[in-house]
C-alpha cells in the first residue's frame, strides 16, 4: 500500500535555517514546477442542449462518429452546451424536444419515415440540425452519406456517393467560417469527404476546388447545417499540417452549433486540458473512496524483441525515468514461433529478470500483443501463444487466466468486422486510445472495460498514454501490486487515461475526479518539498538525495503519476534524505579520450546521527563497462567515504553508468538509482561544399546512437576571425552537425561545441582549428586531461522500494590546447 506521511522534519529544517544565510550553489539540478494540470471552469454561457445520435450506426461506423464523450462534446461543454447521446430509441418529437441541436452522422441504418418527418417538425418549431456525411467507402469501410438524403433533400441538400480529399480553402463570408483560417475533410487517410450537390433553399460556405463541403439552409424557425466529412469534428490535435491556425477546426465546430442556435460569434477557447467522462462510475462512500490508491503504467508497447526500436533495457529505463508503477511490454507473436525464439512474452519476461535482478522499483507484468490476424492483447500470460484466428487468440489468452483486448479497432477497415463480433468473441476489453488515435471510440467506454496504449515502438513513446489504476488492496509480494490488481481495475472500469499526445484525461467521473484532486494533493506537496530543498542545497558538496526525490516527484507529476508523485515529494521531507550528500570529486574533468579507463570517484557524506549502509548495483551501463557490478557501502554517522569505480569509456559519444542504491537501513531511505557519466572527446569530422570559389563548411562530432535522448540542443562556437559567434546544431543519430559559411579560401577558424542537456547541463568540449585550402588541424589536449569543470546533470526517474529516484551527472569538461 502507498503511504502519505508529513515529515515533521519539514518544519524542523524550515525553522532551523530560515534563521541563516546560505549560498546555493549552480552545481544541481534546476527543480521545476511540474506542468499545470489546467482544467476550465467557465460557467455556462448558452444553457443549450445537444443530442447526438448513435442509435443509426452499423458495421462499426459508431467508432467514427463524435459523441458526448469526444473532444467535439468537450470542447461544447466548455463553451457552455450540455451534451447527450442516444444509444437505441427512435427518434421522435419526444427525444427531440429537450434538445436544441441535433446530430446525425452518416448513419448506417435507415431512418424509418416517421423518424425523418420528427426530423423536419424539430427543424420547423426552432431546432438546430447537424447533419455530416462521409466518403463513400463501399470497397474498405462500408460507409456512405445515402440515409442522410431523405432528410437533407428537403433542405436543397444532397449527399453524392463518391469521395473527396483536399484542404477546403474557398471560404465564404459567414458565421461558420468566422476566424477559421481552413478546414480539412482528412481523417488519418482513412475517411474522407464526399461532395454534395446544393441549391435553394441551401447556401454553400465552403469548398474545396469547386467541391461544396459545407452547406447552410433555414426552415421555419430552425437552420440547418450540412458538413460533407467527420474529419472537422474528430480531428481537432491530429495532422496538424492540415490546419493553418492550431484550432481552427475547434473554431469551425464552435462556430457552426453557435449559428444553430442563435448564439453570436466568439472565439473559441479550446487550449486546455481535455477532461472526458463516460458516466458517473460507483457511488462509493467516503471510506471506500478513500481507500483508492492510483498506480500508473503502460499497456501495449515493444521492444526489439519484435517490431520494436528499443531495447528491454532502454524500454525499462524510459518507464523508470517518467515515474511509473508498472508496464505490459507486448511484442508480437503469430501463428507460429519464431527460430530466435525472440517473441511474445520473451520481452516482458526479460524485462521482469531484468527489474527483479536489479531490485528496481517498476513491476513488469506478462504480456503479448497476438499478431496474426487483428491484433489482440492478452495478459497476464505464463507463457506464448501462436494462433491464426481470432478465437485462438482470445481462448489461448483466456486458458491462462488472462484477459483479451481488442487492440487499436479503427487502425484499418478488416477490423470492423471483429469489432463487430466482439461479444461472441469473448474479448474483454476495448483500446479506446491508441497514440491518441480516439476517433469516435471513447464512448465504447459506457459499456465496456477499457484502457489506453502509446503502442510505442521506440522509448520516446513510454509516457505518451498511460493508464491510472485505482487499487484498494494491493496482493502482491510484500504488499506490491499484482498483475490481478491491475485486471481488476481494468475488468471494473476504475481506469483514467492520461494522454499526453491529444491532452486528455479520460474515465468515469468518480475516478477522474479523484485523480485531479490527488493531482493538487501532489502539487501542494511538491511546493513543501521545494522549500526544503532549496533551503538545503548548499549546506555541503554534493547534492541531498532529498532533492533527486523532489526532481523524481516532478517528473512523475508530469507524466499523470501521482502517487508516486506523491510518496517522492514526501520522501523528500525526511531527515535522512536530508542528511546524505553525493558529491562527484573525480575525475575533474567529465571529458575521457576514447576507450580511456579511469577511476570514478563519489565522495558520500553522512551527516545525520545515524549511520548508512545500503547495498548496489549497477543495472545498466551505456557506452562504457565497469569492473564491479554490486558493492555493500557503509558510512558512519558525521563522516564521509570515498566510494571508488573502474570505468571503461567507449570511443565517442556518452558513456553512463547506472547505479542502484538500495536496500538502505533506514526505512525511511527507499531506493535510489544513481547515474553519472562523462563524455568522450572524439574527433570533429568536417565537409565542405565549394560553390563559386567559397566554401560552406559542416562540422559533425560523433556520437554514438541513442545519446540524442540525452541531449536537449548543441551549438557551435568559432571564431573566423571576425570575433565569436555560434550557430545551433542539429542533434542527429550518430552525429551533431552545423554548417557554417560560405568563406573564401585560407580562412582559418576556430571552434568547439557548447552542448545542452535535458537536464539542465551546459557543457563546453575542447577547441579545434581548422583553415580552408589546408589540411585540418586540431589542437592536442593537455595530457593531463584536466578542463573546466561545468555543471552536472541530474534526471530523476523511479526505482527501488516504493518509491525511485534516478541522478544522472553527465560532465563535460573544456581542454584547451598546448
């Protein structure tokens, strides 16, 4: 179970040194708030009502239509409507009447002439009608605008069966294109437009190369809207190269239910966090509610153990660095193993060894994504699966006590079928977000269990999407959480996904709103933690590990982990976190030659009354090698010990080493994972490009591949003899690269690069000289390797114990030449 203690130490430490004078240091980490969760509160404006229609969908065509529970609802919401949608009753004069707008997209399944005649009366009394169509996509997806003409007719509107993609750029003067730049008929290249034919009473608004895409009409007291694609209102944060302004297809939705119901043009506000709830969720007591912790982990992503880009290692490493409690690494595996035998569940499996092996502090669960026919997830899973057909995907995962889920449903047409088919299946829950792909799918979670995935096949996606599990008792080993909590969570909905690739926060009301309030919790515990922080950083050499604790909250703050946001802010505040300094003394100089060897050393101080003794591992090692993995550390109370490692550099780019500390004897010390390096001083490669008797020169350091993740930006300086200047770089594979020029020939110039890291590092390497028409001349390092000695990097992630916390010290140190 989680803990939310209040260090009394806190006050202690406040007290004590509000009374002093103290200088910090530039040598740390700089502690940032972590991003503001922003939620709009607005009041409402209109008071008017919306009704979307789903009782009309078929074949699938419900998971591509905007409901109550979309970003276009969203967005409504906050401009003051409130929305519903009808799921299965007819539509007639009584649905209607408490409504002021209502939606009907492209449906699938004839409307009965009554219910086109209910139609026309809410239109001819005062009602708003939306109507939208669709390509007609008769060889892929099935879907057409046909059923929409009955009711459109009436109006001067026609919905052709063909199909239409391009930007829309003739826009009329009207209410609906009021402050929109474009619109765009595009939906992942999946749906697109068809064109309509329009006459009297209707009016055309917009087009796209003589296609009439929008439409407005009145009849009665009411107006009509006709939009030719779903693309304007489920696209709102996807291809934003189809946009020309940021929201402009916000601003066109708003535009056009504003217009509907008489309000007058504004402009749309549509920048914050997207808060979605599907229902209420349990009606729990005070007691039960509080007893709900949130665990937060990754569903659905790949190593190089399939399709993936990352390693087991690097994949475990980016969980660790953004605060997670858990993952469910999901390679592919088909209808028949693979001679490698590198597949299924062989990553997840190495990433729990791994993890166990290390003690970190990240819970790897059994996973695979079965791959041979529309792709199914299943876990917790004992061992592989190989299966052809949907049912021995579901019945193999269900065989061994796991669950199935239907995974990213609208990625292509053949998956309509299963989705479909998706009770006599068996499956068990739906992925509502896939990368932030949501297209109208949210909904499914009224009905069904649920989560989300990044689908990541690289590390960069770990965080993109995750999943907050809420957990009254956790069964795991030593009170851990289980692979069966998780499922539990999952099976009973008690799930918010926090999307970072569309701003998202999804889930039942209950839980969403649980999960913001823990989110203010953690932020106001994160401002006590900096007060004490920034009062200690100084007092001695080095760094508290309080404040890897407090860079560890913000990062798993920022990644929608708050409780583990939580635990490390408060671990920050305990006496013992204040009380133990790391402090990197040798050597002076971050900056090795290629394949140096040399001896790293951590001068450790104790400067509580009690003595420290932990255990170590280094759990991972990027382009370098140690000689001792494990070490048992000991430091008495008041004292300090210099903790030595032989260290093997690599010939160019980062060398880091990652060091677990954990298994403290204070239990109030939970595991910290340290991790230092340096930088290897290669040699500059330059090209030239002559053009009319100038040349353009590109300077490329070499680094090694994967080091990008590491870097936040490089730039060159030099001097060409007009005095020094610099110009950024461009951080690539296995390269940094900038050119400068064009210069004539015999210039000479001088330069060195300037690197940034993602961690508030600024490191400047050795100088070089290089002349134009000569051979490039370098200037030799002193041989001591001696430089200046700039600022270390701290990265904060998650491991050990119940709560992790990662340093990362990359030094780059300065040689200049004999």
């Amino acid at each position: 179970m989680r803990s939310r203690h209040v260090a009394l130490f806190a006050l202690c430490v406040i007290m004590i040194l509000s009374s002093q004078t103290f200088v910090l240091v530039g040598s740390g980490p700089e502690i940032s708030s972590a991003p503001e969760l922003v939620v709009n509160h607005e009041t409402s404006q209109t008071n008017h009502t919306v009704l979307f229609d789903e009782a009309h969908t078929s074949g699938g065509s419900s998971l591509m239509t905007a409901g109550n529970a979309s970003l276009l609802a969203w967005m409504l919401e906050e401009h003051g409507y409130e929305t519903e949608t009808n799921f299965d009753q007819q539509i007639d004069s009584g649905l209607l009447s408490g409504f002021d707008v209502f939606v009907l997209m492209f449906p699938m399944v004839n409307l009965a002439t009554a219910e086109v005649t209910a139609i026309h009366n809410f239109v001819e009394t005062g009602g708003g009608l939306l109507l939208v169509g669709t390509d007609d996509s008769a060889s892929t997806w099935g879907f057409n605008s046909a059923n929409l003409n009955p009711v459109s007719d009436t109006y001067g509107i026609s919905f052709n069966l063909d199909g239409w993609l391009g930007p829309t750029v003739d826009l009329s003067s009207h209410h609906l294109t009021q402050d929109v730049s474009s619109i765009h008929v595009n939906m992942d290249y999946k749906l697109r437009a068809c064109t309509m034919d329009v006459e009297s009473p209707a009016t055309v608004v917009a087009q796209g190369e003589g296609n009439p895409i929008a439409a407005v009409a009145e009849a009665g007291t009411g107006r009509v809207v006709a939009v030719s694609a779903v693309a304007p209102f489920l696209m709102y944060r996807h291809l934003p190269q189809w946009q020309t302004e940021d929201d402009d297809l916000f601003q066109f939705s708003l535009n056009i239910f504003d217009w509907l119901v008489g309000n007058s043009p504004r402009k749309v506000v549509a920048s914050e966090t997207a808060i979605i709830t599907i229902g209420n969720g349990p009606s729990l007591t005070p007691a039960e509610y509080s007893s709900y912790e949130p665990y937060v982990g990754i569903i659905h992503e790949h190593t190089t153990h399939s399709d993936g880009q990352g390693t087991v290692e690097e994949m475990v490493w980016e969980g660790l660095t953004k605060g997670l409690d858990f993952m469910v690494l999901t390679d592919h595996s088909y209808e028949d193993p693979v001679p490698t035998g590198r597949d299924g569940i062989s990553g997840a499996l190495a990433a729990r060894a791994y993890s166990e092996e290390h003690g970190l502090d990240i819970e790897q669960f059994i996973g695979a994504e079965l791959s041979h026919g529309h792709h199914t997830s299943g876990f917790p899973l004992t061992e592989n699966i190989w299966a052809s057909t949907q049912e021995e995907m579901v019945g193999g995962i269900h065989a061994q006590g796991g669950i199935a889920t239907l995974c990213h449903p609208t990625i292509g047409a053949q998956y309509m079928d299963t989705y479909t088919k998706f009770d006599y299946y068996g499956y068990d829950a739906i992925e509502v977000d896939n990368s932030g792909f949501i297209h109208g799918i949210l909904e499914e979670g009224y009905f069904r269990a649920y989560y989300g995935a990044s689908d990541g096949h690289s590390p960069e996606f770990v965080g993109k999407v995750v999943n907050v599990m809420f957990v009254n008792s956790t069964s795991g080993p030593d009170g851990r959480l289980a692979a069966e909590d998780v499922v539990d969570a999952i099976l009973n909905r008690r799930v918010v996904i926090v999307d970072k690739v569309v701003d998202m926060v999804y889930g039942q009301k209950v839980w969403v709103d649980k999960y913001l309030e823990t989110y203010e919790e953690a932020e106001t515990a994160l401002e006590d933690a900096r007060t004490v922080v920034d009062a200690l950083v100084g007092i001695s050499k080095g760094l508290p590990i309080a404040s890897f604790y407090l860079q560890e909250a913000e990062v798993a703050l920022s990644f929608g982990g708050v409780g583990k946001a939580l635990e490390a802010a408060n671990s920050a505040l305990t006496p013992e976190a204040g009380s133990l300094w790391i402090d990197p003394i040798a050597p002076v100089s971050r900056v090795v030659s290629p394949n140096q060897r040399f001896t790293l050393t951590l001068n450790l101080t104790n400067t509580g009354i009690n003595p420290v003794q932990f255990n170590s591992s280094v759990f991972r090692s990027v382009g370098s090698s140690v000689d001792v993995v494990t070490d048992l550390v000991s430091i008495p109370s008041s004292e300090t010990l210099l903790w030595n490692k032989t260290v093997q550099s690599t010939e160019q780019g980062l060398s880091l080493l990652a060091i677990n500390l954990k298994e403290f004897n204070s239990s109030n010390l939970t595991a910290v994972a340290y991790i230092i390096g340096s930088v290897v001083d290669a040699e500059p490669e330059i090209t030239t490009e002559v053009a009319e008797e100038e040349s353009t020169l590109t300077v490329s350091l070499p680094i090694s591949r994967g080091d990008f993740r590491f870097l936040k930006n490089a730039t060159l300086l030099y001097n060409d003899g007009s005095g020094v200047r610099s110009k950024s770089a461009s951080i690539r594979g296995t390269t940094i690269d900038v050119s400068i020029g064009p210069y004539p020939v015999n210039t000479s110039i001088t330069y060195s690069f300037l690197i940034h890291d993602e961690y508030g590092g600024v490191f400047e390497l050795s100088e070089h000289d290089f002349t134009l028409g000569a051979e490039a001349s370098t200037t030799n390092p002193s041989p001591t390797g001696a430089g200046t000695l700039l600022t270390p990097v701290i990265l904060i992630g998650a491991i050990g114990g119940t709560v992790a916390v990662i340093a990362v010290i990359v030094m780059l140190g300065k040689r200049r030449g004999m």
